[in-house]
C-alpha cells in the first residue's frame, strides 16, 4: 500500500507528460467548429452606412453560388493584414466575398472600408455584442468560413487569408465544391 502511494506522484506526472506533449502536436490555428457541414445561422445583418439598403447581408444571400464570408473589424490589426488578399480575390472574380462587420460602429466600418478598398459584394453590420458572428462560433477577427451553393458551411479559416493559405487550402476546397453536382 505503501509503494503504491510513492508512484501515484509518477504516475500523474508521466500521464500530464503525455498530455503535454500530445498538445504541442495540435495547430492552435484549427479549431474545430460545430456548424461544419451545417447551415449558415439565420441572420439578417443591416448594411453599412454608405451602402445600398439592400446590400446588407442575410442567410438566404449564401445560397446558388459557393461564397466565403469575412469576419473583420475596423479595430482588428490582422484584418488590416489580410485585406489586400481580398481586394485581389475580388479582382480575380473567382468567388464572391461577403464580410460581416464585426464588433464594429457601423461608421467606422464604413469608413475603414472607404479607406482601405471594398472586397465585399455584401457587407452586414453586426455591433456589440456581435450576435451573427456569435451564432458562426467565430472566437476572433479575421475568420472565414466557406459556405457551398446550399448555404451550408464547409470549411472554417482562422486568422488572416494569405495568397499561400488561399492557394493551398481555400481555393482547392471551393472548387471541389463548385464542381460537386
């Protein structure tokens, strides 16, 4: 009884050990998300200032063509990052970009879009608390999701889009899902 006291101690340490060092194995950039394979949140986003009334964003807006839709904020450094990426994405014409202004005085979103380019062909705005973005599981800006002809969500990018990440991951994925009948 004894003896089994003394390695207790080892065998907590030997099995956090294991833990630990599984954990330094996992990308923290892959998040699993829940809504993967699910339907875009209902949501009806009211546009930017600025805007056309109708160029707001809706969950009906995500069906009969593969989209991606952008999580970003006036006050987010890697959106700022990230955004020459999508004006050239919007240039190339291969997928439309929506964007959900996230956390954000609608105005300033406006403004900040007035002042870097507009990637987006429809921006909502969703302010403090950010309930859109809260119903997509987003935990951070920039995060993109992959939305099919459906309107289901197929894949979910955290962190900025960079031409390599888009490439590589992004791109395959959305014409694999464009040539699916």
């Amino acid at each position: 009884m004894r003896r089994a006291l003394y390695l207790l101690p080892v065998l907590v340490f030997v099995g956090l050990a294991v833990l630990f060092l599984k954990g330094l194995t996992l990308d923290p950039r892959e998040i699993p998300s829940v809504l993967i394979d699910r339907p875009v949140p209902e949501m009806a986003l009211p546009p930017l200032p600025g805007r056309p009334a109708d160029s707001g964003l809706a969950s009906a807006d995500l069906k009969g063509r593969v989209s991606v839709v952008n999580i970003y904020g006036s006050w987010c450094i890697a959106c700022l990052q990230e955004h020459p990426t999508l004006l050239a994405l919007k240039q190339q014409g291969e997928v439309p970009i929506h964007g959900i202004d996230w956390r954000d005085d609608p105005a300033q979103g406006a403004a900040w879009l007035a002042k870097h380019g507009d990637p987006y062909q429809r921006v909502g705005s969703d302010p403090a608390p950010g309930r859109a973005a809260i119903d997509f599981g987003v935990t951070g800006a920039p995060e993109s999701f992959i939305v099919d002809q459906n309107g289901v969500i197929r894949y979910k990018h955290i962190g900025p889009i960079t031409p390599d990440n888009w490439r590589k991951t992004l791109l395959p994925i959305i014409r694999k899902l464009e040539a699916a009948p």
